[in-house]
C-alpha cells in the first residue's frame, strides 16, 4: 500500500490546495517565477496525494536551499541543442527541475503526433520529483510515455562497496480509456532513498532488505542506512536496470554520470541529472479510441481474479495511488508533523505570514 493507508499518531490532515498555494510562495520567495513555482508546488503536493510521502513537501526545504545556494536557478532558461525530427537534446541548464520535465513532455509528445514517435534527451537538469506526475501528461496527450533520471549515488555497483550508481527512477504511463491511465513508477533500487529519510525523520525502523551499512552489513537503523548505501531492487537485476537508465540519461544525453550526479539533498553542488523521454504516439499504431477500449478490456481481465487473503482488492498499475488522491482530497492531506513543521519553518524563513493549513471537511 501507499504511505497514505499507513496513518501515524501525530501524523496532521492539511488542506492540499492551501499547502500547494504555500509551497509556491515559498519557491516565489527564491525568485521562481509565479507559473513555473505553481508547477514545482503542484509536483510537491501531488506526491503526497498519491500516497508518496518520500517525494512530496518532505523535500520542498532541499529544493529551497539549492535554489538559494545557485547550485539550482530559479530561472528555468531551456535550449534545444538538438532539433532533428522526432529527436531533441533539451538543455536545462540547471534550472528548475520539474520545469525542465515539463518541457521535456511537450517536445516528446509533439514530436510523436508529428513523427509517431518523440525522443527527447535531457541535459544539465534537476532533480524533479516523481517520474509519473510527468508520464501521466504524455498518457493524456494520447501517448504511451516513458520517462527515466539518473540521481545521485547511493547504490554501490554489485559486489562493491562504494556508492556510484542512484536509485535511478522510470516510469511507464499508457491512456487507458475510462480508467485514464495505467502507469508505472519504480525505483531500481529496493526503496527510494526518500522512504529511508522519512524513517529516519520519524524515528522508525526500516525493513533489513532495503539497505546496508558502510561495512556492507544488513541495517534497520535508518541513519546508518543513509550512511551506507541502498540496496537495488531484485539483487543484480535491479543494479543492471539502474546501469542502463544511467547510460540513457547521462552519458546520451552529455549530461553527467554515476558519481558525478548530484542530488537534491546536496545543497551546494550543480546536479548534472539527465533524463530520457520516448512518446508513441497512439494513433500511429492503431486508432486510439480501439486502444482505449483494448485497455479497459485488459484491465477488466486483470481484475477478474479472486482475491488473495489479506488483501482487499486487485490493483492495475497506478490505480493505488488515484484512490489515495480520491481519499485525501475528501478527508485531508495526510503528513507526517515533522513534515509539515519543517515546511512551516521554511515559509517563516521565507517570511511569509504564518498560514491557515488546516483541513476543514
């Protein structure tokens, strides 16, 4: 299940539309334009909706200290540095992350309705939240997307005990008739290293698979695991995968690699992340509307087995987290109180006027 179905003690029910509108001002009070802090805020909070504490308001005071140290800019300036047909090389220039993306969907996706097909390359980016929030823009647009970022090292190539290679995330997003979208959103490491600073931030225990410590030894404890390194997901299979999504994202793109990524906890040092963005464009393939109907015939298939004990029903891919936004939207935005004291305490240092978050059914 999602972080949204495991509610602590403590744990605060906000009013989603009101954290956006906060952490906006907070990225305007940086120099982020009003349009594109709306988009950066909106990333933050629909995470959270989704159920994905790890990649929601949690981060928004990393994101804030890189744009105050220019490690980020807060002004997004895109360039192409390739234009050639269904093909572009997007250059970010260590702007704003989920701005970057953002781009990045919109050439991938008019090139695919031009072409059949989009491939964009992206360099000199940032770390922009999840994959996704922007698979889930192609898939609306009418294509089956594709989204991948290499990250900072915190995996340690197979058999080695060195960090070089990051959790490294893509995401698959199809349109799928009434049901909007399937979509896939993984890590290649065994959890994302945002889930291990949330266990850390609460003071919990993390399971024994998911990370060991710097001498390579099995750890529950949290901070010894942010110490030491993250395993990957499915032994060897998981490290191959992140190889390859580092191959697409930093050496094609020209942007940097391994080690020389930097990621969004880092405060001070320029990121270098690239990704990798490929849009089929449906209709060139067949008509979409025969498509969409093929895919809720497909999902009505994968749903019409019995259910396994202890669990309450049968998933397609995505469907988890639109029924934890549907949750959170009608009872509040679930956060964890260090959370949200954390995004109070940045939008004082912003000096913003202390704000009214509170959820009101």
């Amino acid at each position: 299940m999602t972080d949204a179905s495991n509610e602590k003690p403590g744990d605060v029910r906000v009013d989603p539309v009101r954290a956006q509108a906060l952490a906006a001002a907070v990225y305007r009070s940086v120099g982020v334009p009003e349009e594109e802090a709306a988009l950066a805020a909106d990333t933050l909070v629909q995470a959270d909706l989704w159920g994905h504490q790890s990649h929601g308001l949690l981060r928004l005071a990393w994101y804030v200290a890189r744009l105050r140290s220019g490690a980020m800019k807060p002004v997004t300036h895109l360039s192409l540095a390739v234009d050639a047909g269904a093909v572009a090389v997007l250059d970010g220039a260590d702007g704003v992350g989920p701005v970057v993306a953002r781009r990045a969907v919109e050439e991938a996706t008019r090139r695919a309705h031009l072409h059949g097909v989009g491939a964009v390359s992206v360099r000199n980016s940032n770390h922009f939240g999840t994959c996704m929030y922007y698979t889930r823009m192609g898939a609306a647009k009418g294509c089956i997307t594709m989204l991948m970022s290499n990250a900072g090292p915190n995996m340690a190539p197979w058999g080695g005990l060195k960090a070089k290679i990051g959790t490294n995330p893509w995401s698959i997003a199809a349109p799928a008739g009434r049901h909007g979208a399937v979509v896939m959103d993984m890590a290649n490491s065994g959890v994302a290293r945002g889930k291990i600073y949330l266990a850390n931030k609460r003071r919990e225990p993390i399971p024994s698979h998911w990370a060991i410590d710097r001498q390579g030894n099995p750890t529950t404890d949290p901070k010894a695991a942010l110490e030491g390194f993250i395993l990957p997901m499915a032994g060897h299979k998981g490290y191959v995968m992140g190889v390859m999504v580092d191959v697409l994202s930093g050496v094609l793109s020209g942007s940097q690699f391994l080690d020389g990524v930097h990621g969004p906890y880092d405060p001070v040092n320029r990121s270098g992340a690239g990704h990798f963005m490929l849009a089929l464009n449906v209709q060139a393939f067949q008509p979409l509307v025969e498509f969409n109907e093929r895919m809720e015939a497909y999902i009505d298939s994968l749903k019409d087995v019995p259910v396994a004990a202890g669990h309450r029903q049968v998933f397609y891919p995505g469907e988890m987290e639109m029924q934890a936004e549907s949750e959170q939207r009608s009872r509040g935005l679930l956060l964890p109180a260090d959370t949200l004291a954390e995004v109070l305490r940045v939008a004082e240092e912003a000096g913003l006027p202390e704000p009214d978050l509170a959820w009101r059914s």
